[in-house]
C-alpha cells in the first residue's frame, strides 16, 4: 500500500479522558507506522504536553502538530529534545483576551510560551497544564506575540463557552471549545488542518492518501481536509457531520478499527 499521512488526534482518540492508552489502539497506531504510513499526531496539545505522548507512542521519526495547528515540529532523534520546532505561528493576543476578559472576568487564562509552559493570570489547577506555569500581571500576558491562548473554567460545560463566543464576538483569531470548559484561541486561518496540508506537502503525500481521526470541535477542519475522515463515537453532531465515518468511542478503541484498512 502506498505510504499515506495518518493524522491523530490524542486526547478523546488516542488517550482516554483519564489518559490511558487502549493495548488495541497502541498496537494498531505501531503497526500503522510499521507498515510505512506517516503517522503525524495533530493535538491541541503544548509541545511539553505533546512529546510524552510521541515517547508512549514509539514515535521518534516524522512529525507532530502541537497547539492547534499554530506549532509544526520535526521528531529527530539526534537533537537534545528529540525534535525541532519547524513552524510556529504566533497572533497578537491583546484585543481578544481583552474581551474574554472583560465578559468573563472569573476565568482563568493561560499564554502559551512554546517549550517551556505558560504565563498564566492565575494558577490552574495542579495537573491541568503541563509545563512551567508563570504568574504574571494582564500586561506581561499581552506584551508579545503567541502561538495560543487557553481559558478554562473548573466549573463550567463546554456549551458556556460556545454560548461566551456567540455573545462577544471574536475577531482576527481561530478559536475551539473543548469538550470540557476550554476555549482555544489560535492565529487567523489556523487549525489541524492547514498545518496539516504543510506537512502533507513537505512529504509528497498525494491528497487523495490521508486519513485524520478526531473527536471534538478543534478537529473539524482536519477531517474535512482528509481524503477519509473518521469521527469517534461520541462526538458532537457537528464532528459526525464533519467526517466521512463514524467508529468506535476511545473507550471502545474505536480508533484500531478505523485504522485496520491501512495495516
């Protein structure tokens, strides 16, 4: 079979919700690589949080999509921390938290800083974030370019925050609700997807030759870029409605079923 881009989700796809790894779905993810296909996670994820899942997985080649689509990085063994960061793409988070802010003062807030963790407004919960969490004042926050933005509320479901964004209005950026109370700001026309099609490009994948499986709403624009996407079972309707298929839940490994055809 002819070498396609597998792109992967992880938490909700790969990972359970409580972060454990399916014996089917790590061996079909292993043997889908084995069989020579490009096996590229495409996360939400920080880089910090993204390379214990690469280390879980045995991925030491190839690449990854951390943070949305907003940073690219090269897996290489022979560099300290076993990748480079290939692309970043970096928005100005000022006017957009600003307004988050000014709707939804109680939430906490976290500015990526890529490698290292986050300068938060107020520390998160122990165990939410991964990485160095910095506490800094609103204005050191908004004082230079980042790849990503992350409010969470501990107390609150997803639907608020669609319900926030509906009410506000936000302008010049990408944004994703999580399935719990996340909300993700990326740069403008930034997803999975587009970071996806560069590395798609980078490896002379023909178009027609790529798979992407996801769960939630930070995935739809990487499903209705592959050739043949799969939404997990139980995802929302307008994930369904993105993809091509539907399989399994993560629980269930659903995504060692959708894989099986490229084994």
């Amino acid at each position: 079979m002819e070498p396609h881009l597998v792109a992967l989700d992880v938490d909700g796809t790969i990972l359970t919700h409580d972060g454990g790894l399916g014996e089917a779905t790590g061996e079909a993810i292993r043997a889908v690589a084995d069989a020579g296909h490009h096996v590229v996670i495409a996360t939400g994820r920080s880089v910090v949080a993204t390379v214990p899942v690469l280390e879980m997985l045995g991925l030491s080649h190839g690449w990854a999509v951390c943070s949305n689509g907003s940073v690219t990085l090269a897996l290489d063994p022979t560099e300290p921390e076993g990748y480079r960061i290939e692309d970043t793409v970096t928005f100005d988070p000022r006017a957009a938290l600003t307004l988050v802010m000014e709707h939804a003062p109680h939430i906490l807030v976290a500015v990526e800083e890529v490698g290292v963790g986050f300068k938060v407004a107020r520390p998160y919960p122990e165990g939410v974030l991964q990485g160095e969490q910095v506490v800094v004042p609103f204005e050191e926050l908004v004082s230079r370019p980042t790849t990503r933005v992350t409010f969470h509320d501990p107390d609150a479901a997803s639907e608020d925050f669609l319900e926030l964004v509906e009410r506000i209005g936000l302008h010049g950026v990408s944004y994703a609700v999580g399935y719990t109370a996340w909300l993700d700001l990326a740069p403008e026309g930034v997803s999975k997807g587009s970071a996806l099609e560069l590395v798609r490009r980078r490896l002379y994948v023909e178009p027609a030759l790529t798979f992407a499986a996801g769960d939630q709403r930070n995935d739809l624009e990487m499903l209705r870029w592959a050739a043949r996407g799969v939404a997990m079972g139980g995802a929302p309707p307008e994930v369904v409605a993105a993809a091509d298929e539907i399989t399994g839940s993560v629980d269930e490994d659903g995504l060692a079923e959708a894989l099986r055809p490229l084994i």
